[in-house]
C-alpha cells in the first residue's frame, strides 16, 4: 500500500498546487480587492486581446503598378524561396520536377492548405512562377501526369491585378471585358499549344490562365516570367 499511498499524496500535492495556481489566475483577472467595504481601489484592468495575425493560409495577393505583395507586403518574383515561406509559412510539401530536353528540373513547393504552388529553379536560386489553384479536382484532371504537384485545398484567398478581383467564375472573355482600359488593350490570347490555356502580359510577368474545357471556370492562374 505503501506506493499507492505516496502516489495519492503526490496527486494531493498537485491538486493543492493547482488550486493554488487558479487562485492567482482569478486574482489577476477580476482583481483582488479586500472585503472591507471602505475599499475603493478600481479593480485591475483586463488587457486588451491581442490583433489577429494575417492570414496566411487565405492570403491577400495583389499585382498593381508593376509589383506582388502579400499580406500587404512586397514580395519578388522572381525572388528567393525563403521570402515566399516568410509570407505563407512553411510549404505542405516539395517535389522534384525531372529535367527535360528543353526545360532544367525545379523544385515544386506546394501549400496544400493554401491552394498555392511556387516553382523554384535551383541554378537561379529562385522562384519564377506562382500558381494559385482556384479548382483543384479540374487541375488534377488536366495535370493528371503530374497529379502529386496539385495542391489538396483551393485557394480560399483574394487574388486582384491592378484592382479586378480573379476568382473561379471570372474566365479570360470576362476578364478581356473588364481589362481592355487598364492593361493598354492586352488581352488573354489563347495558346494553341496548350487548349484552355490563355495569356496576357502584365509589367515584368506573363499571367497564364487555365480554364476548364468548357471555358466556363477559372480552374488556375499562374504568374511568372
């Protein structure tokens, strides 16, 4: 009995201990005045909750004058790898794109929760392009080759080019309404390499929009060089 004895001993210490330990907690958040009714002390100040921290799993992404920022702040692109993870914090996941005949092999960094994927260029040490993938089950349909590189949420963000909103109801005809007077009459041009894929140029990037086969939703918009 003796062991059973020295561990209901311990308990009692730490119930005494927490009891304690609460007994503090209500003092500093309700005050602790004295019962003497003369007592005309204030009672202690709550302190005030802390901001929300930006979001970065439904981050706030704008292009307007030339530039990318991020929750407010300017992000390079291209630019480091770091700089991006600084802004959305880790990635999910990185996967490696094999070299082609034309193309080097890049590294695949992929916020799963986010709906963002950077593609970074290990022999320039940078990012070149960043994906924001507003209909993952159509992406992985038509990168069904490279199904591991779609990332598992939609981007549940807000993605603006010089003030026009880009979410999965504004495909390129609605954009190239909307367009024509900002972007010195630039239009998405469709692909013919590439069907239900268009792109504009936009200051020092190229805006690539993937739409699904009906061209009824925007599926993905890509920004690069």
């Amino acid at each position: 009995m003796e062991p059973m004895r020295a561990s209901l001993n311990g308990w009692n210490a730490v119930s005494v201990a927490r009891s304690a330990i609460w007994a503090v907690v209500a003092c500093v958040v309700v005050g602790c005045g004295t019962n003497d009714p003369s007592d005309k002390s204030p009672p202690a100040a709550i302190a005030a909750r802390p901001t929300a921290p930006v979001s970065k799993t439904s981050p706030t992404v704008a292009l307007a004058q030339g530039r990318m920022t991020v929750n407010g702040k300017p992000v390079k692109l291209p630019g480091i790898i770091e700089a991006w993870e600084a802004a959305l914090g880790p990635a999910s996941r990185r996967e490696v794109l094999a070299a082609t005949e034309t193309e080097p092999f890049v590294n695949v960094h992929i916020w799963d929760a986010a709906g963002i994927v950077a593609v970074e260029r290990p022999d320039l040490a940078q990012v070149t392009k960043v994906s924001f993938v507003f209909v993952p089950e159509t992406a992985l349909a038509v990168n069904a080759a490279n199904r591991e590189l779609t990332p598992q949420s939609a981007f549940s963000g807000a993605l603006s080019i010089d003030g026009i909103a880009f979410d999965a109801s504004t495909t390129p005809a609605w954009l190239n309404g909307s367009i024509a007077e900002k972007f010195g009459g630039a239009k998405f041009e469709p692909l013919k390499r590439f069907p239900h894929s268009w792109n504009i140029a936009y200051a020092v990037w190229t805006v690539t929009a993937l739409t699904d086969v009906k061209g009824e939703q925007l599926v993905e918009v890509a920004i690069g060089e």
